[in-house]
C-alpha cells in the first residue's frame, strides 16, 4: 500500500469516528432530545451556513415565485428542521421495535395494499421524492406491511461511512441495499427474486444515465427514468408488478405514509417519459400541499436545457448550469470540457 493510501485510509476512519460518536449518542438519547438537537442545529445552519440559507430560498423562489419573503423565510426554516428531525429520528428508531411504534402510523388500507402485494408475490416498484421523511417509508413497508425490499444508494467514497450508513442504518432495518455502480443487473435480479424496489424520483439524474427532462413548477429539471423502466422490463418479463407513489408525512412526532397510483396501464402512455412526467406532477402536487416538509437544501433545478426562452431561463436559481456534452454521453471527450465544467460552477 503506498503512502498516499495510507493517509487516505486513516482520513477516512479519523472522519469515521467524528461521526461514529454522535452517531451512537443520538441512538442512546432519549425522545425529546432528538427534537431538540434537531431544533438547534436547524437554527445554527439557517443563521450561521450562508449557502445553506441561500440554496434554500433560492429554490422557494424558484417553485413559488408569486410568494412573499416572509412566507419564503417562514417555509425555509421549517423545512430545515424537519429535515434535521428526519435525519436524527431515523436513527434513533432504526432497528428498535419499540421506537418504532412510538412514532411510525400504517393507515389500513395502506397496509391492505402492501401486504396484499407481499402475499400475493406482487413487485412493488416504490417512487419516493425528497419529501417528509423518505427513509421511514421503507421501515414502514418492511417492518410492518412485511414487503421484502431493496432500494438503490450510491457509495459512500468512505469505506467506513459507507459501511456505517447503508449496513449498520438501513439494512438494519430489513433493506437490502444495492449500491449504484452496477444496479441494473442487482435490481433485476432482486425483481426477478421476488424482492420490491425503492426508488427516489426527484434527483438530478444525467441523461446520460438514463435521466430524462420533465416539468415541475413550471421549468425543466432532470428526473431518473428507473422507475417506469423496471415496470417495463416486469411486464416483458411477465412478473407482477405494480408502482406506487408513496410519501411518510410528519405530524409533530408522527409520521404516517400516504400512497398514490398511476392513473393508467403501462400500455396506454405513449413512452416511459410520460410515466416519469405523471410521477412528476403527483411530487409537485404533494410538495405544494407540504412545502414545509420538502428537501429544498437539494440542488433541484440544476441543469438548464438548452434552447429555452430567455423569460424561463432566467427563472432557474443562481446555480443552475446548462450541462456540457458529457452530461448526454458518455462518449464525449472530457479533456475538452473540463475547463466549461470549472467556469460553470457556481
């Protein structure tokens, strides 16, 4: 092993630990400190991280032009807390039964459906936004509806991090994790298995990757298009399938899903993108109804595409980049578009 990985390595486990300690403090403390660590570091980063406030406002403005600062400020800071409360009460309950109770509620007819399809070897095709608290959904639907379920992650550069985040936290709580170099063949393998997939459908996913350009709030922004994929390929396959919209909403310390079908058969849209635009629309819905419970720290208007109208251009938040070639292929040369990369950023 050469020098340099030596000192990557112990980086990594010395970021391992930072974490590792109040990792397993947050799992140790009781309810209400949750809430309260959650309170105070929403606080902390809304007044002391600039580009944490400025993101945040930035894409309030961005979905919600015709609201007043006021408002804008008021929705950014809720939203920051719960995404702070998300996070801690996720591991605080993962893995323990009892937490769990505490604060997870399965509607009836919510549970009928998942449970039913788990009976039934019916494959769920799960689609989940970056709204309430997307990681109870699947401790939701593998402790307590008894869905056997797989969901896609990316690899944690820290093999340490990594082992931490996904083994020990998520599959903890009965999900197998398929990381997302190499997913394609996992994920159908799962399908083919019996095992549903988790899928989150509001990311900045390269088309070169399989992301489409859909509508939300008005503008363009880039969604993956696995989810409409993988019900084609279960319908080629003749394995029952099914997708379902699904979000866990917060209530003070409740959190209860709510579920959504798409409101026709594969068959009758015309391609997969109008799968993804429906799935869309029914994000774009729920976040108008919960804003303050969105993830609008996320980077979601990112990338511009091209030949758009000055009036809809000038609408994307101070980040937003029109991506180079190799955003649509692979096959472009990346030496020549590095310094665009560079000049690009933010």
């Amino acid at each position: 092993m050469s020098r340099r990985s030596q000192l990557k390595k112990i980086r990594y486990f010395c970021e391992y630990l930072l974490i590792l300690i109040p990792y397993y403090l947050i799992r140790l403390a009781p309810h209400f400190i949750i809430r309260m660590l959650a309170k105070t570091g929403s606080k902390f980063a809304w007044s002391c991280i600039l580009p944490v406030r400025k993101i945040i406002i930035a894409n309030l403005n961005t979905a919600f032009p015709e609201k007043d600062d006021e408002w804008v400020v008021k929705i950014g800071k809720t939203s920051l807390f719960n995404t702070f409360y998300n996070i801690l009460d996720y591991i605080w309950m993962m893995g323990k039964p009892a937490r769990m109770d505490r604060c997870l509620r399965l509607p009836e007819h919510i549970y009928n459906e998942l449970h039913g399809c788990a009976e039934s070897g019916t494959r769920i095709i799960f689609v989940n936004p970056h709204l309430g608290s997307w990681e109870a959904s699947g401790i939701i639907a593998t402790n307590i509806a008894g869905v056997k379920m797989a969901a896609i992650a990316k690899i944690t550069r820290n093999p340490f991090l990594n082992n931490l985040l996904n083994k020990d936290n998520r599959e903890r709580g009965g999900i197998k994790i398929i990381f997302s170099k190499g997913a394609v063949r996992e994920t159908l393998k799962c399908l083919n298995s019996g095992t549903s997939i988790g899928t989150l459908i509001d990311q900045n996913t390269r088309l070169r990757d399989g992301g489409i350009f859909v509508k939300m709030f008005g503008i363009q922004v880039t969604a993956s298009r696995t989810p409409a994929t993988l019900w084609n390929y279960c319908r080629a396959n003749d394995i029952p399938a099914k997708v379902i919209y699904g979000t866990t909403l917060r209530s003070g310390d409740l959190l209860t899903p709510e579920m959504e079908f798409l409101s026709k058969d594969y068959s009758e849209y015309p391609d997969e993108n109008a799968i993804i635009q429906e799935l869309t629309a029914i994000t774009e819905k729920y976040v108008r109804l919960y804003p303050d419970q969105y993830l609008w720290l996320y980077q979601r208007f990112k990338y511009i595409p091209k030949n758009i109208t000055p009036e809809i251009r000038a609408r994307y938040p101070f980040y937003a980049i029109v991506p180079n070639d190799r955003f649509f292929s692979s096959r472009a040369k990346t030496k020549s578009h590095k310094k665009d990369d560079i000049a690009q950023k933010p």
